[in-house]
C-alpha cells in the first residue's frame, strides 16, 4: 500500500511540474510576453525587411507553409539560398507555437488572422491601421515600441498619431 502511494504522489508530482512546464511554453505562445528564441540568421534574414516575428506566433506547419514559398512571399521574391532556408525553417518549427489555428487544415499565413492577434486586437480602431505610420496590421513596430527584441508587452504600445 505504502509503495501505490509513494508512486501515485511522485505521478502528480511529475504531471504537475508537466503541466506548470506546459502552461508556461502556452504563456509565451502569443500573449504579449516577450519571446527570447534567437538565431542570428533569422533575425538577419527577416529583420531586413519587416520585423523578425517571433515564431511562437505561427504553428510549425504555417512557418513550413511560409518558408516553402519564399520567392512569392506576400508579393515580393524573399527567396534565400538553400543552407539559409533549411536553417531558418529548422529553427522557426522548434521555436512554433503548439497550437493549431486553423481547423479547415490549410495553414495560415498571416499572423493577423490568428484567433489571438485578433483577439489581442480587437479595440485597435479601423483609422489605426489605415494611419500612413502604421499602414497595416502586419506592421507591428508600428506601435509596440520594442517589437525588434520580440518584446509585445501592452505597456510598451504607443499608437502613433
């Protein structure tokens, strides 16, 4: 009897400390903390020409989606040289978010139309993105003052007039 206790409690033990484990890789999934996953190639690679969005942001399957189609990426050719792409793609799927966002199956491209980005903004007035400052809800620089460091804190937004 004493051993099925010591073993249940040594299982709670470790499905709790799983779940803390859990719930805090969820935090960081797309709720304004700071995300803290680097590499020097992505930050270089993504970062010249739009803020390098950090890749709990996306599931792995949006980023394969997003990196499998470079040369037509939003409107401009981002392609990248084969050691590049396979790097940047290894590390975007490490660093994804869990969660899958979208149930017809067909990845999402866009931040923007995650149920989290919409919910986070859904106070932004439509005049916001249509601001020649800001121009589009993709523009996240725009108004969180540290997105650069990966840093969307709410208490570091400023909405430019």
């Amino acid at each position: 009897m004493l051993f099925h206790i010591k073993n249940f409690t040594r299982n709670v033990a470790v499905a709790l400390a799983m779940s803390a484990t859990l719930s805090v890789a969820q935090a960081d999934d797309h709720d304004g903390q700071k995300r803290t996953a680097d590499n020097a190639r992505w930050k270089s690679e993504c970062s010249a020409c739009h803020v390098a969005y950090p890749p709990g942001m996306l599931p792995a399957e949006s980023w394969r989606a997003i990196m499998s189609g470079l040369d037509k990426h939003f409107g401009s050719d981002a392609s990248l040289d084969a050691a590049s792409a396979s790097e940047i793609t290894a590390f975007l799927e490490k660093n994804a978010s869990a969660k899958k966002y979208n149930a017809s199956g067909k990845p999402l491209l866009r931040i923007t139309e995650t149920r989290s980005f919409k919910s986070e903004h859904s106070e932004v007035s439509t005049s916001v993105w249509k601001n020649p400052k800001v121009k589009s809800p993709a523009n996240c620089g725009a108004c969180h003052t540290k997105a650069e460091s990966g840093d969307f804190n709410e208490d570091d937004v400023k909405i430019p007039k």
